[in-house]
C-alpha cells in the first residue's frame, strides 16, 4: 500500500520537483499518523530518512554511484 501511494504520487505531473517532495513527505507524514502515531515513531522516521538522504549524498558524491 506504501508503495503503491509514492508510486502513484511520483507518476502524477509536477512542475517542479519540489513539489513533488512537498507531496511525498504529505503522504509519508499521513501514513505515519495513520499507521504509527507515536512521538518516538516519528522522530525515529525522521533521523532515519535524514541520514539515508545524507548518506546516498556522500555515495554520490564520492563516486561510488554514476
């Protein structure tokens, strides 16, 4: 079902890409409430999604990506 709603709000025409990340952290922040709805849930959500994005970052970067 996670998949399916990030799949389909990805598809759909954005003009920009931000807008695209705006929606995506809407729905993903959605499924949190619906699914989780804890403080320490959406704190460990957000520390995680952080050092993933700064992490494939530094592999891009570094090269170990093209």
């Amino acid at each position: 079902m996670f998949l399916g709603i990030n799949y389909a709000a990805y598809k759909l025409p954005f003009l920009y890409n931000a807008d695209l990340s705006v929606m995506l952290a809407m729905i993903s922040v959605g499924q949190w409430y619906l699914c989780d709805h804890t403080k320490q849930g959406f704190m460990l959500s957000m520390i995680v999604a952080i050092a993933g994005t700064l992490a494939v970052h530094l592999f891009v970067y570094s090269g170990v990506y093209w």
